[in-house]
C-alpha cells in the first residue's frame, strides 16, 4: 500500500491520481483479492472464516489511510484481517495462545479461528508494501471489549485491572493503545 501527501483537488496532481485510484479499486491485482469477504445487500458482508460462513457482518472499525488492519462483527464474533509482514516475530495469534495457556484468563479476549488468509487459487492473499511484502491474516476473536486507554475513570480501571488479576495465574500484562 502506497501513500501521498494530502493533494488539494485544484492541484493537477489530483486529476492524475482520482482516476488510477477508482480504477485500481475496480479492478485490484488478484495477489490481493481476498475470496473470504462478500458484499451482502444492505451493506453488510459475508465471511467464510476456518470453513464457517458469518453472514450480517457490519464493519466494526477501520483505521486511517496507512494501516493494515479492518474489523468486521458479526453476532458472536469480531474478525481481525491485518496484513503482517511476512517476517513478523510474533503474531497476535501466539500471544493470545501463550496468555490462555494455563486457562482462561479473565479481562483478555479468547480467540477463535486463526489463519492466512488465501485466495482461489490457495496462494496467499498479499499485498506489496514500501517496507516488504505483507501477508493477510484473519484473527476471529470470541469476546470484544474497549482499550484499556480508553477507560475514563479510576474506578474503571480498578475494575479491570482487578479482573485480570481474578485469573488463576498471575501475568505481567503492559495494556497498549
């Protein structure tokens, strides 16, 4: 994925661009067409997630121009597709394996099917990047919840902090944004 600078429409640029951008919309390389995702009637999608298809999907969240990762929702579920580097140390996935491993840990969220994402043709969906080809996941994760960052009150915080240490193990969690 490639980004400009933000381009005013009066700049020639701008009537450059708006056209290679809809037509690459229409028309996206097949590495990057991922067959999982349908559009619905009524703007909710289908995904066909470790063989199970969730209809009445609505996007939860995407982020700004330049990340990698979409959320959709659906009753039950909320599916995670981010495009990793290829290289990647650790994915979600292991940490989330790692947490749960001694049992169920109250506060953080269980995961359901984890995977790459393929297309038609069983080769991975991909997406060439300025800093290395990227690979599509999808994470399906059983619980959703707000970021611990976002909570407004101490006594909120308490709360949850204090449902983390309810678990049977103790771990030393660092909360991100």
């Amino acid at each position: 994925m490639y980004r400009t600078d933000q381009i005013a429409w009066n700049e020639p640029l701008a009537k450059v661009l708006l056209p290679r951008v809809l037509s690459y919309v229409d028309e996206p390389p097949s590495l990057m067409v991922d067959p999982t995702i349908r559009r619905e009637n009524g703007g909710t999608f289908q995904i066909t997630v470790g063989g199970n298809v969730h209809k009445g999907c609505i996007q939860g969240w995407a982020p700004a121009p330049g990340r990698w990762t979409t959320i959709l929702k659906a009753s039950g579920s909320v599916f995670k597709l981010r495009y990793l580097l290829s290289d990647a140390e650790h994915t979600e996935a292991e940490i989330l394996k790692m947490i749960h491993s001694p049992g169920e840990i109250p506060g953080v969220v269980r995961m359901g099917w984890y995977g790459l994402v393929k297309r038609e043709d069983g080769r991975n969906v991909v997406c060439p990047s300025k800093d290395g080809q990227r690979r599509k996941v999808c994470l399906e994760l059983k619980d959703e919840g707000e970021l611990f960052m976002r909570i407004s009150t101490p006594y909120e915080a308490l709360v949850a902090v204090w449902d983390l240490l309810e678990g049977s193990t103790f771990l030393h969690l660092s909360f991100c944004c």
